[in-house]
C-alpha cells in the first residue's frame, strides 16, 4: 500500500483481479467493494487467462498490516457473489522499490515469502543485505542472525545474539529473552547486564550481543531454560 504524504493512517492499495485461463468465457465485473468503499469495476469483461485489471482503493487504517473484507459480484456462474478478505502488509519503500522488479505475483513479493526456495524469507534477506531474489542457502549462513548459549558457573547463562544488518534498510533488530516467570524482555544497552559490539564489514554492520543471565539462586537454582528470539522494527517510508 501506498500511504498519503500527509499521513493519517491513509493508503492507496491496489489489488489485481484475474479471470482464470481454465475458464470458459469472459467474466464481467458488476460491483467491487473493500471495506465499505466502492471501486470502480473494469470497463469491459475480462477475457480467460487475461492480463486482469488492478483495483486502487483508498482504506483508512493505522497499523502497518491489516485484513479487510472485499466483495465482488459479476456473472460467474458458480460464485456470482465473491467474498474474501485483502490481507494488507506495509513494507519498506526501498524494499518495495526492489522486489517489484524481481516477482510480479503478490505472494512472491510478501515480507514472509521464501520465492527463492532457499528457505530465506524475503524480509531476512533485506535486513541482512542477502540480494533479494537470490538462492544463498550456500552463501549467506554467516549473514543470518546467530543465538547461542553458554553455561557458566554459579549457574548462569552467557546468551549470544549476532546479526548483520544493512544500514540502507531501515530497520533495527532487537534481542529478546523469555526466562520462567519473567516473560519476554527487549535486550538493550541500559541492561547491565548487556554488551553491545559493532564491526563495519564493507558497507554493512555485524551486531554482537552478549548478556550474562545470572542464577536467582546460585547453583543450586541453576537457569533450566531460557527462550531468546530477535524482533525487527523500525519506522522506514512503507508502501
């Protein structure tokens, strides 16, 4: 989705309606409506296997990904009433500005979408500096965020969290832990218990976080499990 300059929670979004190519005959569109709006349906029935024709509609909404219903009705005469909900996601302009000249399916260009078959989401390979549209199953391990976790006496943990991020991207990891009874915690550098090194490497940065989990009880209450995962924000122009 595109948001309005003078912000406001405003989008412009466009989706894409296709007439299948198994299908036997012209579709013609009567009425489309996202999220109570109108839209304005195509001109003319499109043809099986057609191009299809891109919907612009203005939604009001704050978060930065959103479902909304959509019904449209045409002379389809097996679901003549078309109902369904428009999962919207705001990404990255830069990201944007990237994947829309790799993939042309939506799916593909999803945060989450892996369309590389390397088992590297899109959204990871932005964040780290991995080429978008690339298979780097091979290349990238040492590009990929790293937790690991140390044992140490008294019964304490050392945890680990390394990650390389691309500056350009516009958005920043941060460390979390889960201790029993504790809930989630957001690692930072006003943690004392918190070490934060950073290494330039060629135009993008390798993050090491080291925290010292001690024991609540020494030894004998020794840390049996602990939980640690990174979450990536920031405030990037979205579309």
């Amino acid at each position: 989705c595109q948001p309005e300059a003078d912000g406001g929670g405003i989008h412009k979004c466009p989706f894409l309606i296709i007439n299948s190519e198994f299908a036997t005959a012209p579709l013609n569109i009567f009425t489309i409506e996202v999220a109570g709006r109108e839209a304005p349906p195509p001109a003319a029935p499109l043809p099986p296997g057609s191009a299809g024709f891109f919907v612009d509609v203005t939604l009001s909404q704050t978060a930065k990904n959103f479902i909304v219903p959509i019904t449209v009705t045409s002379d389809d005469p097996e679901n003549g009433v078309f109902t369904s909900n428009l999962i919207i996601q705001t990404v990255p302009q830069a990201y944007f500005d990237q994947i829309r000249t790799i993939y042309s399916d939506p799916e593909d260009r999803s945060l989450f979408a892996t369309p590389a078959n390397d088992g590297i989401s899109n959204i990871l390979k932005f964040f780290s500096g991995i080429p978008l549209g690339t298979n780097s199953s091979q290349t990238a391990a040492d590009k990929l965020p790293k937790i690991s976790a140390e044992p140490e006496g008294g019964g304490g943990v050392t945890v680990t969290f390394e990650y390389v991020v691309d500056p350009e991207a516009g958005l920043i990891a941060i460390p979390q832990m889960f201790l029993p009874g504790s809930g989630w915690h957001s690692v930072s550098e006003s943690d004392e218990d918190a070490t934060l090194s950073s290494f330039l490497e060629e135009d993008k940065r390798r993050d090491v976080w080291t925290v010292e989990v001690p024991s609540p009880g020494g030894v004998a209450d020794q840390i049996r499990a602990l939980m640690a995962r990174f979450a990536v924000t920031g405030e990037p122009t979205a579309r």
